[in-house]
C-alpha cells in the first residue's frame, strides 16, 4: 500500500509543476505592468514640472511694473502776506497724474501705499493710494490730490527767502508695493516707486522745472 502512495505522489508532481511555473510567469507580468506604469506616471510629472519651469521664466517671467508720473499741476493757489500781523498765508493743491503699467502675462497686486508732497525734504502733503489688482499688460491711470500743509512750509527756515524768489521747491514721491502671481506657484514681490522734482512759480501759479526719476525693485 505504501509504495501505491508513494507512486501516486509521484505522479502528481508532474502535473503540478506547469501550474506553478504559470503562477510565478503571472506574477513577474504583474510586476513589470506596475514597474511601467511607476515609469509612465514619473515621465510625465517631470515633464510637467519641467514645462511649469520653463513658462515661469520665459513667457511667465516676472517683469517690473512701472509707476510713471505724467503731470503735475497746481491748482487753488491762495498766497498772500499779512504785514500787521507778520504772517504768510498759503493755500495750494497739487494735483499729479500717474499711471502703473502692469507689462506681465499675469495679474498685479498692489498694497494700500501713499503719495507725498515734499518741501526741501519736508513732507507737506499726503493722499492715500488704496490697494488694487491692474490686469495683464495693462495701464491704470490714477489722479492725485494733493493739499499743502502750509504750517510745516512756514516753519522751514528757508521758506521766506524762496518766498522773496518767488519759487517753491517740491517733490512728489509715490512707493507701490505688491505682488506678481506667476502660475499660482511662484509670488514674487516687486515694489514700483518715482520721484518728482519741480518748481512752482508764484508769480503766475505755474509749475515747471521738472525732473522725475523711476525705480523698480524685484
């Protein structure tokens, strides 16, 4: 009997062995599909990050936007002399045009920022500029308001002798800082400042003499 069992066993065996080797071929087809499949997903997220890459810094790149001031004038010039009481009296509003030029592929955001009228490097005058988005390769124009604070021109000393002159020296200054999304991924912070010199002429309420300056900062 035991050597009938030991026949049968050897019989099985054979039989056996196909099975296995299929299971084991099965099992290394199973590995290289999931290998493939590692492969095709790392290809493409490396070609994803490499073209994110190479929009950013070409037709993503982050340009500078540039505040420009285009005019200033003077107006509401109230200027009189009160010999009884040795007082100057001064009344003025300087109004300055400026436009931000936005020259990227994407949006621009600006913080709440401020224009200053400037007197010999005194500041006279302040006008909020309230936060706001300007669009791609776009130009916002903006118009500004600015009204002399005569007490702090009178208390410079060098305020009468400019007043025989007959000229006033001023500067406006405006500082813009904000940020240019590129793609959602990458903020970058940009602050757009100018500066401008001029010169108001009592005699005949005019302004000239001007001298501006601009500045980016990445």
């Amino acid at each position: 009997m035991e050597v009938e069992s030991s026949r049968n066993k050897s019989e099985k065996s054979p039989m056996e062995q196909p099975n296995s080797s299929a299971a084991a071929t099965g099992v290394l087809r199973k590995r290289r599909k999931l290998r493939n499949i590692c492969f095709a997903v790392i290809g493409v997220l490396v070609f994803i990050i490499v073209l994110i890459l190479i929009l950013a810094f070409t037709v993503f790149k982050a340009k500078r936007p540039v505040t420009t001031i285009d005019d200033v004038s003077l107006r509401d010039l109230k200027f009189s002399v009160d010999l009884a009481r040795l007082q100057v009296l001064l009344n003025a509003t300087v109004d300055v045009d400026i436009s931000i030029k936005n020259p990227n592929k994407v949006g621009f955001k600006f913080k709440d920022s401020n224009a200053q009228l400037n007197y010999r490097g005194q500041q006279v005058g302040e006008v909020p500029i309230p936060a706001g988005k300007i669009s791609a390769d776009k130009t916002v124009p903006m118009n500004l308001s600015l009204t002399v604070m005569a007490d702090r021109l009178i208390s410079d000393a060098n305020f009468f002798s400019d007043i025989r002159n007959g000229e006033l020296p001023l500067s406006t200054k405006t500082e813009i800082p904000g940020k240019v999304n590129v793609l959602n991924l990458f903020r970058i912070r940009v602050v757009s400042s100018s500066s401008c010199n001029f010169t108001v002429f009592l005699s005949n309420s005019s302004v000239g003499d001007q001298n501006c300056k601009y500045k980016t900062k990445i």
